[in-house]
C-alpha cells in the first residue's frame, strides 16, 4: 500500500496570522495527505530540520509578512545543503506577481495567491510528488 502524501505547513518569521495556513492544512488533510502543522514563529532552519525528521514530500509556506524573498530563498539553500533536492517548497501568500517569478527561477514551487482554491492546491502537491518522489 502506497503512503499517503506528507506535507508540512509552516508559518516563518513575526508573522501572527494563521488562520489561512490551518484552513489549507486542514483541506490538505481532507485531501488525504499527513498534514505536519509547525505554529507559529519558525524559522527557516527549524522548518528544514522538521522536513527531515518527519520525512515530508512538500513544504507549505505561509507568508504575509513580506518577508518572502528572505524566508524562500533561506530554505531553498538550506533543503540543498540537507540533500533534500526531491522535497516541494510551496507557499502562498501575499507575494507580488514578479516576486513569485523570481523565486520560482530560485527553485520555489507554484506560490498561491489569496483566493486560491484549496483543491487547486491539494492537486498540485498531488501531481508533483506523482511526478517528482518514488514511493
């Protein structure tokens, strides 16, 4: 029997205000994946570490602090260093559109806007861990 989709979703930095990541955590659980919801106020490196103790296949980050192109690029570098290359960095937020551009050249997976469907999200985990991870 094939595991179910581990994801981990992160709140990183000062920001306060996770109502939208427990939503997503929530849909993604109904969705039919494990669901690792790390709280508030982590950091780059606590979210990296968690990713590899809990074995996750993607990592949800929510930002709306502006801190995105700080926080994205820091567990970019931090996942290569760990050899973590087949783990998805997602997120979402409110990330200007140039910004979510250039963190995708980075190695950032899709960001999501508000008002993004949570089965657009859980489908694209779905469909990437599909094409990217070998269970």
């Amino acid at each position: 029997m094939q595991r179910p989709i581990r994801v981990l979703v992160a709140k990183v930095g000062l920001d306060g205000h996770d109502r939208g990541a427990k939503v997503i955590a929530t849909s993604l659980r109904d969705a039919g994946m494990e669901v690792i919801y790390t709280g508030l106020r982590q950091t780059p490196e606590m979210v990296v570490n968690t990713a590899l103790q809990e074995d996750v296949d993607a990592i949800g980050v929510s930002i709306l602090s502006g801190a995105h192109m700080t926080v994205f690029p820091k567990i970019i570098a931090l996942l290569k260093e760990k050899e973590m290359n087949d783990v998805l960095l997602t997120g979402g937020g409110i990330i200007p559109e140039e910004d979510m551009q250039q963190l995708s050249e980075m190695g950032v997976g899709k960001l999501f806007a508000p008002g993004t469907t949570t089965t657009e999200i859980a489908n694209y985990i779905k469909d990437w861990v599909a094409e990217n991870r070998n269970f």
